[in-house]
C-alpha cells in the first residue's frame, strides 16, 4: 500500500518545522494534519536507530556544509535516546571534516560501508584482499 508523504506543520523532534514528512498513515485523499503528528510521534517512541545518507541528504549538492536545521535534527534524535549513524562512500575524515560535533556521538558508515566507526574506533572493516586486486 502507498504511504503518505505530506506537508504539515509538525514538531516531531522538537524542533518547530514547516514540513513534516512520515509514513505512518495509508494514502488517502484527505489527511488530517493532527492525526497524522498524533500517528507520527506514536511510531517515533518506536524509532531507536537512524541511518542517514551523507551525499544528497545531509549536505545538499552544491552545498558546501551540513545546514544548522540538519545539526538540529540529529541532536535531537540524539538527545531523545536514539543511535543515528551517517552512511557514505566518503571516507572517514571526509565525514569528520563536515560533522566533527558528532566524531564521539554518532556511528559513521564509511568508504561503501567498508568501515563503521565510532569514537574513532573502527568496529569493523572489510578491506579489499591483495590477491583480488591482481
């Protein structure tokens, strides 16, 4: 079944913001805007952990930085218990030079998920061996 992605007022994480977009309610014709914030923060109390694509996402292309609204967003998630982790095929030290608030809070998801880290501990990699590269 279709869900919806509609504009609403909404303060979901907290935030006061123009749009809220959620998939919570079935397509239909006519939405309620209260019904849907209500629907919304039921199914976020649910949400422990957001993965976030980097490139297209959380920096816009053309852009040259994160936007503070988006520094905002993952705070907040933060702050409400949630584990966010950020996925690019950047590598490491390029997701660090645009989010280094978040080098001890978030998980980064690295390289085409070659690495994941934390803290700038590597939880795990997947290194491509030398006898494939021949």
């Amino acid at each position: 079944m279709p869900y919806l992605m509609n504009k609403c007022k909404g303060n979901l994480l907290g935030i006061k913001e123009d749009f809220l977009f959620c998939n919570a309610l079935p397509l239909t014709k006519k939405i309620n805007c209260d019904k849907m914030n209500r629907t919304c923060k039921k199914r976020y109390k649910m949400i422990k952990l957001v993965v976030i694509d980097f490139d297209g996402t959380l920096k816009p292309y053309g852009k040259a930085c994160v936007s503070e609204k988006v520094i905002k967003y993952i705070d907040s998630a933060i702050e409400k218990g949630m584990t966010v982790a950020v996925s690019s095929g950047r590598t490491y030290s390029e997701l660090i030079a645009f989010l280094p608030q978040f080098k001890d809070k978030i998980y980064f998801i690295c390289s085409d998920g070659a690495y994941y880290i934390k803290s700038e501990n590597i939880l795990y990699e997947r290194a491509i061996a030398m006898s494939d590269l021949s």
